[in-house]
C-alpha cells in the first residue's frame, strides 16, 4: 500500500451508475474506493501507452521498409524522368 502523504487530491464527476457500481464492487471486495480507481487509472494509462508504443514501433519498423522500396523503385522513377526530358 502506498504512503498517505504522497497522494495528491483530483476531483472529478463521475456519473451516478459508475460511482454505485464502484461502491458495490468496493463493498463485495473489500476494497477502498480510492485504491481501486488509482489501480483501475494506472492500468488504463499503461494499457494506453502500450498501444502508443506499439503504433510509434510499427512506424519505425515501417520507415525502413519504405526507404527499401523507395531505393528499389529510384532507378525506374530516374529512367521515366529521363524518358518524360526525351519527349519534351
């Protein structure tokens, strides 16, 4: 359990069936409303990072596929240049 003294107070609306529910499931589990929406907040923010993670990676990884297309088709892209100088 975490120290009292490093909590920092947030006030937020919540709408009345949430904030029963949270009341019932803390009462079932024994569990303080507090702890429960601090877990339930942490584990939506790291799930949200892993998803940001996940995108940012999949775009480094595609970066490189890119730039190998990019090199593969450069010759091709040079000889219709060439070709489109010929005709003017």
């Amino acid at each position: 359990m975490q120290m009292k003294a490093n909590r920092e107070q947030l006030s937020v609306k919540l709408d009345v069936e949430l904030v029963q529910a949270i009341k019932q499931y803390c009462e079932v589990y024994a569990l303080d409303e507090n702890d429960l929406i601090q877990d339930a907040l942490h584990e939506f923010m790291a799930t949200r990072q892993s998803k940001v993670d996940n995108v940012i990676n999949g775009y480094a990884e595609m970066a490189s596929i890119n730039s190998q297309i990019a090199a593969e088709f450069n010759a091709c892209e040079s000889e219709a240049y060439a070709h489109i100088r010929v005709v003017d």
